[in-house]
C-alpha cells in the first residue's frame, strides 16, 4: 500500500469530496455564504478563495493519497483570510498561529493513522514558512447519530481527533473549545520514535539481535 501527500492546487481542488468542493463554510463570511449558497455558485467561490489564497499566502491545504486514491484533506490559512474564524465564541485565534480549517479522512481509510500524516505535513509546511503553531477549532459534541443538526457543517472536525493527533485545549467551550499544536510538538513525533529505536537497538549486541532468528531457522 503506497502512501503519499500532495498540496493543494486547483487542480488538485477538483479531489476533494463533492460537498466539500462546494463548501464556503470557512472562506466566506455567514452572509456571504448564505447568498452563494441561495443563488450563486459556492463551487466557483470556493475556486476564487484557493486561487487568490496560493497566489498571495501560499499552500494552504494537502491532501493523502492511498495507492492513488484520494482518501484524505487538511485545509489551512491564516484567519484573515477566514472570516468565519471570527464567529466563534473561543476566537480569536492567537496571533502567531495558522487556523487549521477542515480535516476528513474518507472512511474506507479511516483509522489508518492518514489524519496524523496529514497534520505532520501541515506541520512541515508552516515550519518552513516560519509559523510557530496551528490552532484549530473543534467540535465537541458527543458523536451521537440520534443527535439534532444544530451546528456547522462536518467540516468542523471532532475536538477528540484534534487531541489525539497532539492538539492541547487551549480556551475550554463545552461545544466549540479552540485547539493548539506547537509545531516544534507536531516535528518531533518522527525523530522521538527514530530516537526509541535506536536506544533500543543500541542496548542490544549484535548476537543477541541475531539469536531469535537462528533458534526459528533450526526449529
């Protein structure tokens, strides 16, 4: 199984899950997003807001592909270019962080460790532009099929994934609690496991590491 990471281009934008493509939830504001919704083209809207994004800011989303399906997404920007980010009753977003907007992970593909794979490129991303930490807001509600609508699109990913991938609650709201990763955090995943693994191997003699695999040739 093959698994790599692209950014998010225009061409790219066409990927994304159908009610996602048509989704302005994060890139207009309410009013803004109702009328698109009513009696324009939120497709076509959301094509402007990526365009004029990569074309003044940069790469702002990535998507996971798995043997050359897509199977995930993360959307990113700072909150100026959102002006949803203001709505909420944990905002605003602290000044030296990136809003991470949406996650998904297509659920054949779930459970398969993508959403943090995708953090982590976000991560290296931003780091590289000089960013210190992503904030995010989450959605706390109990996952409860039985429960009324009341609330933003699934766009707004679970709080409980946000701090599963490293997030730590940073303004506590019992439905909408706003999220921050460090990114010197989100990078040191791989090179603490990489750190374990050596120690591990370090402890061990060579003969030792060789044992287990002649005693299972001769049985």
């Amino acid at each position: 199984m093959s698994r790599r990471l692209v950014s998010l281009t225009l061409d790219t934008l066409e990927e994304l899950p159908g009610s996602c493509r048509q989704c302005v939830f994060w890139e207009l504001d309410p009013v803004a997003a109702d009328r698109a919704r009513a009696c324009g083209d939120p497709g076509l809207e959301k094509e402007a807001w990526v365009s004029q994004t990569l074309l003044e800011w940069g790469s702002c989303g990535k998507l996971a592909y798995v043997d050359g399906m897509p199977a995930g997404f993360v959307m990113y920007a700072p909150p100026a270019y959102l002006p949803r980010s203001m709505a909420f009753p944990t905002s605003p977003v602290s000044a030296d962080a990136v809003l991470l907007t949406t996650a998904h992970v297509v659920p054949p593909f779930a459970g398969g460790g993508l959403g943090r794979m995708l953090v982590q490129g976000v991560a290296r991303d931003l780091t590289k532009r000089g960013v210190r930490a992503i904030e995010a807001f989450g959605d706390a509600r109990p996952v409860d099929p039985d429960l009324a609508d009341d609330g933003p699109p699934s766009c707004l990913a679970p709080a409980d994934f946000y701090l599963s991938v490293g997030f730590k609650t940073v303004r506590q709201h019992p439905r909408f609690p706003r999220l921050r990763l460090e990114l010197r955090t989100a990078l040191s995943w791989k090179s603490d496991v990489e750190y374990a693994l050596e120690k591990l191997l370090g402890s061990m003699s060579p003969e030792s590491l060789l044992r287990p695999a002649t005693r299972a040739m001769t049985n």
